[in-house]
C-alpha cells in the first residue's frame, strides 16, 4: 500500500489541468513554489493521526478499460510497526464491464486483513491480505496512504512544479505534479485552505500505443473530518450479528 514519490519534473504535456502556467490568486498563494506547498503539507500531515472522508476511485481514457468505479467511505490511522495501513473502508464497487454494485466492509489493523461480504454473511480474516479474495487490490484503492506515510512526496522535492490549479469537491486546490517511483506522472491536489490533500491523480502512458494520449487514475477524496473521533477500535474485526467466521479467503 505504501507508495514513496521520488520527485522529478515533468513536460507540460502531461500537465493534469487545462491552466498550464502559474496559477493565480492571493499573494500568498501567487508567490508559492510547488516545493513549498508540498513542504507545507506534509508539515499539516504530520499533525494528523486519523482522517475520515468519503472517497471515489475512477479510472479514464484507456486506463478506464482496466479499473472498476469505487465509491465509498474510510478511516485510517497511523501504521503499524510492520509498516502496514491501519484502515476500514465501505465499499461500493462495480466491476469491469458490469452494472451491478457489489458491497463490502474491509479493513486491516496494521496485522490481520478482513473482509466483510454482505451478500453471503460471511467475515474473513487473515494475515495474508489475499484473504480481501479477487478484489482485495481494488478494495484498498480508497486508502489515500500519503496521510500516514514518512515521506508522502518523496525526499527530494525541489523538482516538484505547480502546473495548475481547481477546485475539488469545492475546496480550491493548487496542482503538484511530480513522478513516482516507477516513472509514472503523478499530481497532487493540494487544498489551499489546510494543504491537506484532495485528490491524487496517475497519468499512466499508453501501454499499447506510445503515441495515444496517456490514460488516468483519480483517488478523490470529500467531507475530509481530520481526528475524527473515535468509537472503539475500527480497524478491528468484529462480526457481526448473523455473519459466520470462515477460516478460508474470500473468493
């Protein structure tokens, strides 16, 4: 789940808003660097233990032939010794080339993965996250990991450019686009108002055709509640009333 950015600059062809050149607006904001707004975000990060929000994964151009629509909502939390996410999501997903929603409850407490399937009442619970079944990678797309990650854009972010700016689920964000690991172009919606993150988008090249326009994932994330409190331990499995325990993984 984790992901570290190491930052470098991309062309303005890949830019992820129609505004390619320094955005404007306050003073403030007109005077910001990219590496600026990333520093200060990751400084209001650091202030944060858990977030809440809802959240929805969409794939475009020919990336969209490859992901389903997530919609949901999670909570997350700091990670565990191990390195793992701690987090619960409900998730609404509509697989590949179909129509029909299917329903799930899935979480990790930073060691052992579950899943709740409402359709059968079943609980699933391991260690390994195979248990999440056929779905488990797509189950886990509505964590935005950068929230409890050591270096959520990379170490090195004097690279990192503002290529534009927009407003997302009605909170005004400036545009940062930077590479991950892999090479991949990526961009960050950064709000203006708290610097916390709204949207993490992955212009993924053409896999097929070198020359066709590059392909798009977006994790858009609304109604952001930081420290939310909390009741119990969410990131526990409890079964539910009527649900049977199974040893094996989901399908």
């Amino acid at each position: 789940m984790k992901r570290r950015m190491i930052v470098t600059a991309i062309g303005l062809g890949f830019a992820v808003s129609a505004a390619a050149a320094e955005p404007t607006g306050s003073r403030t904001a007109r005077n910001e660097t990219g590496v600026e707004i990333l520093k200060k975000s990751q400084d209001a990060m650091k202030r944060v233990k858990h977030v809440k929000y809802r959240a929805r994964f969409r794939g475009d151009g020919w990336v969209k032939r490859f992901v389903p629509d997530i919609d949901g909502t999670t909570i997350s939390g700091p990670r565990s010794k191990w390195d793992i996410n701690r987090f619960r999501s409900e998730v609404e997903l509509t697989p590949r080339n179909e129509t029909k929603a299917l329903h799930f409850t899935v979480g990790c407490d930073g060691d052992v993965y579950f899943l709740l399937d409402p359709e059968t009442k079943t609980a699933y619970e391991d260690m390994d996250s195979a248990v999440l079944g056929t779905h488990g990678r797509d189950l886990q797309r509505l964590v935005m990991t950068a929230f409890n990650a050591d270096d959520p854009f990379g170490k090195d972010l004097e690279p990192a450019r503002i290529t534009g700016e927009e407003t997302v689920e009605g909170v005004p964000c400036k545009i940062v686009s930077l590479k991950d690991e892999d090479g991949t172009d990526v961009a960050w919606f950064i709000a203006t108002t708290d610097y916390l993150p709204r949207r993490w988008r992955r212009i993924v090249a053409n896999r097929q055709n070198a020359d066709a326009p590059p392909g798009t994932t977006d994790l858009t994330i609304a109604e952001l509640v930081v420290n939310p409190k909390l009741e119990g331990d969410p990131f526990k499995l409890t079964v539910p009333e009527g649900f049977t325990k199974s040893d094996d993984f989901a399908p």
